[in-house]
C-alpha cells in the first residue's frame, strides 16, 4: 500500500498528513490537520475490506450516539484510484493511558478503570444487530480450536493441561448468553488520559457483538500487567461493585483459552513477542492459581472496594 494518498474530498485544503506508526494494525494511519485547523484521523485499508471497513464505519457511528470522549466518524470512501478505503475519524485529545497511569496517585488509577468500566457499560447497552442464531456454537468452535492449535504450537507452558482440561471441562458455559454491541478490544492501549482527564476511547476497529464478559479477558493481560487498582476500577465500574458468579466462570475460561492462543498468535511476530505472551500466560496461571479458582488472586485479595466510599 503507497504512502501517496489521493482522491479524499478537502485533502487539498489539508495542512498536513503524517503517518501515525503506533498499534498492531495492518491499516495505514495518519495524523491530519484540517484547513480549518481541527486534528483527525485518517485509516487506509486495501480495497479488498471495503465491505468489513464499510460495516465497521457504520458501528463507529452508532456508538457515537454515546457521550463520552472517543474516536468519532466523519468520512468514508475510495482513494487512491480506488485500490484503498479510508475513513476520516476525529482525533481525540490526550495521553496514551499506559504512558501516564502509573504517575497518578493509586486513588486516581483505581478511579480511571470505573470510568472505564461506565464507558464500557454505556457501549454494551446498545442493542445489538441481528447475528445469526449459530454465534454461541461457533464461539465454542472458535475457542476449543484454538486451543488446539497451542496444543500443536512448538511452544508450551509448564501447567498448561490445567488450563487445557478447564476450558473443555467448561466450554458449556458458552451457551445462553445475551449478545452485547461490543468495543472489541478494550485495554489501556486503546484509552487516553484527556487534556479533561478522563478516559477517551480509540481504535474501534474490531468492534461487534457477542459475550459482555468476552470484552474483559484483555484485562488480564493487558491492563492488571500496568496497574491492578486500574483493573479492580473497571470491573467494579461496570458492574457498580462486585461481579456476579457467571461473570468469574466466563471471564476464567476466555482467560486460560486465551493465554494459551496469544502464545501461538504471537509467533509471526518473533521471539521476544512469544516470550512476553508466555510470560503473561505464566502470570494468568499464578493469578488463578492454575484454574483451581475462577476469582484472581489480584481481585479477591485487594484491598476493601472503595467503590462505594
């Protein structure tokens, strides 16, 4: 995919078009400014995903029905003769979260993941779109497989057949669940800390609809690694103080499937990504004391929930 960029509507009048190189995405980024001086965000895909990048400008649209600070939608259409899509987004003013959370007093980090966890209640609230009938059965496919596919990987965990033997044993959990709308992929390294500091949200682009609690497995990985008080705040936010029981079962078994997949996922990456994987697959083991618990050790024996306080 070129970095020239042709064919959007007002590109002329644009001050200027920067790449933006942070995230995992395949998409090409850039920071814009405007003619009138307001920053954007500018997302090339190849043309080939124009329809799931069309779905996706339509679900960025309707969660910006909410009030809250986030990624909002502007344009979408053909460029560069037509090989790319793009999609014009507001830029949302702030810090990336991990850069900043661990300067603030703890007081405030636990503050910051129950405004996480609203934000994420108020997204959840949406009524989802019509999905097919068969989504729990091919969600219990999807998990079993991957974990099939660790089994077969050339890299294992010591303690692995724990977690192996609590996801098939529970699997079942699978079944009877309320389908949400979904950010997709709701970690710190998709909040800001805003000039207003309060949460803004990014980077909408696996957004769908499924499982509430399959939201919150990146918890584990991602935001418990860089602040715990940060991740007790967004589960005790979500749900206005302590989860239900059906929450901990789910929640423990996307955390040991997804454990062992992230390992195999990481492997296109290199090494040092395969390592940093199994080291947050060994935490996830500890945390849960090798699935004889469905609480982590990190939520159960925090200190009293200042939730209400």
């Amino acid at each position: 995919m070129s970095n020239h960029v042709t064919g959007i509507p007002h590109q002329k009048t644009w001050k200027k078009l920067e790449p933006v190189l942070k995230g995992w995405s395949s998409d090409l980024k850039y920071e814009v400014e405007s003619g009138d001086g307001q920053r954007l965000l500018l997302r090339l895909s190849a043309i080939e995903q124009f329809d799931a990048r069309q779905a996706e400008y339509n679900r960025v649209k309707v969660i910006n029905q909410l009030d809250f600070a986030m990624s909002r939608a502007i344009d979408f259409g053909l460029c560069n003769e037509g090989r790319n899509t793009y999609m014009l987004l507001t830029w949302v003013e702030g810090l990336p979260l991990e850069e900043c959370l661990l300067s603030l007093p703890v007081t405030q980090q636990y503050q910051l993941g129950v405004q996480a966890g609203q934000i994420l209640k108020q997204i959840h609230s949406i009524p989802p779109p019509a999905k097919h009938s068969d989504w729990e059965q091919q969600l219990r496919t999807k998990v079993l497989s991957r974990v099939e596919k660790y089994e077969s990987c050339p890299y294992r965990v010591p303690g692995d057949e724990t977690a192996i033997a609590f996801v098939k044993k529970n699997i079942g959990q699978l079944s009877n669940m309320g389908e949400v709308y979904r950010h997709g992929d709701y970690h710190i390294g998709n909040l800001l800390y805003t000039d207003q500091g309060q949460i803004g949200v990014i980077d909408f682009n696996r957004c769908d609809s499924g499982d509430y609690v399959e939201e919150f497995y990146k918890l584990q990985s991602f935001d418990r690694e860089w602040s715990i008080p940060f991740a007790r705040g967004k589960i005790d936010g979500y749900f206005e103080g302590a989860p239900p029981d059906e929450f901990w079962t789910r929640q423990a078994l996307y955390v040991a499937y997804s454990s062992l997949f992230s390992i195999v996922w990481a492997i296109p990456f290199g090494a040092s990504e395969v390592e940093g994987m199994i080291d947050r697959c060994k935490v996830a083991f500890e945390d849960y004391e090798y699935f004889k618990r469905v609480i982590p050790r990190w939520y159960a024996e925090g200190s009293e929930d200042p939730y209400n306080h």
